[in-house]
C-alpha cells in the first residue's frame, strides 16, 4: 500500500469511526508528515555520505550562509540554526575535531568564543548545499510557480497557527 492509499485508509476510518468530526486536516498533516519523514529519509542519506550529521550540517550551513567570513559566536549560532547551546557544543567539538571549524577565543569577550568555518568546512558545506538543492528541485519537479507561491503561503500560515498554538500550551 502507497503512502497515499494509507492516508486514504486512515482519514476513511476515521470518518466512519467518528462522522460527527472533519478529518480534512488531518488528511493535509498526515500528508505533511510522510512526505517530511520520506525527504528527511533522502536529505539525511545525502549529507551521510559526506561524514557528517544533518546536525553538523546544519552547523556548517549556518556559518557558510550567516557568518561574516563564516565567523559566529556561539550564541548567534544557536540563534540562527536554531540549536540549543547544549546541542551545539557537542556540534562544535565533532566539527573541530575533524577540520571543518576553528574556534577561538572572542577578543571582544573573553567569556565567549568565535567559531569560523575552514575551507574544509565552507567545502563541505557548498557540497551539501548543491546535492540537497538538487534533491528538493528534484521533490518539487512538475509544480509550477504559482502553486509553489500558494504552498508557501499555506506553509507560512500554518507556522503562524503552530506558533500561536505552541504559545498558549503549559506543561
């Protein structure tokens, strides 16, 4: 059975079991769920294959695009890959560790530390970058433009809704 078929399946159910409710959501998130796991799946085996983790990926990345000749402090890294300061510090020492950072230490605060991408690493990073924009072009072949444009703006709105739900959620 297809991932679509499965989807079919589940929602049909669901509607049988419990008529009273719409299940087309469910139907879109369940949708968004197998296609995420499934390019997870192939974004993870293409960045495997180069030695390193889609965490340190995201590392490099994060340099390669935002660093000001690929230089972050650990703190604006964080920010902007959206990793905790736990994460990242095991991150760092793998990535040092096999020559695609150098750290040392912030002039500007010696409590701190600057981080910069090698060539190796900025490498490493625009290989990664080539093959998984040549995957997601790949995923996204036969869309054309102005349904790409209304997906985003569904993404995008759907973000808003998560974000706005995430906030009112107390544990």
């Amino acid at each position: 059975m297809d991932a679509n078929e499965l989807i079919d399946e589940t929602v049909s159910s669901w509607g049988e079991q419990r008529p009273d409710l719409d299940f087309e959501a469910m139907r879109v998130a369940l949708g968004i769920n197998v296609v995420t796991a499934q390019y997870s799946e192939i974004y993870g085996d293409l960045i495997k294959s180069l030695g390193i983790t889609l965490g340190e990926f995201d590392v490099l990345a994060t340099l390669r695009r935002n660093g000001k000749r690929g230089v972050l402090t650990p703190k604006e890294l964080a920010r902007v890959a959206m990793i905790s300061p736990s994460g990242l510090t095991n991150r760092l020492t793998r990535l040092e560790n096999m020559g695609h950072i150098d750290r040392q230490m912030d002039p500007a605060d010696r409590r701190s530390s600057l981080v910069r991408l090698t060539s190796k690493g900025a490498k490493t990073a625009d290989v990664a970058i080539e093959r998984l924009s040549g995957e997601m072009n790949a995923v996204f072949q036969g869309l054309n433009k102005r349904d790409l444009e209304a997906f985003t703006r569904v993404i995008e709105a759907l973000l808003g809704n998560v974000k706005s739900k995430m906030s009112k959620v107390s544990i």
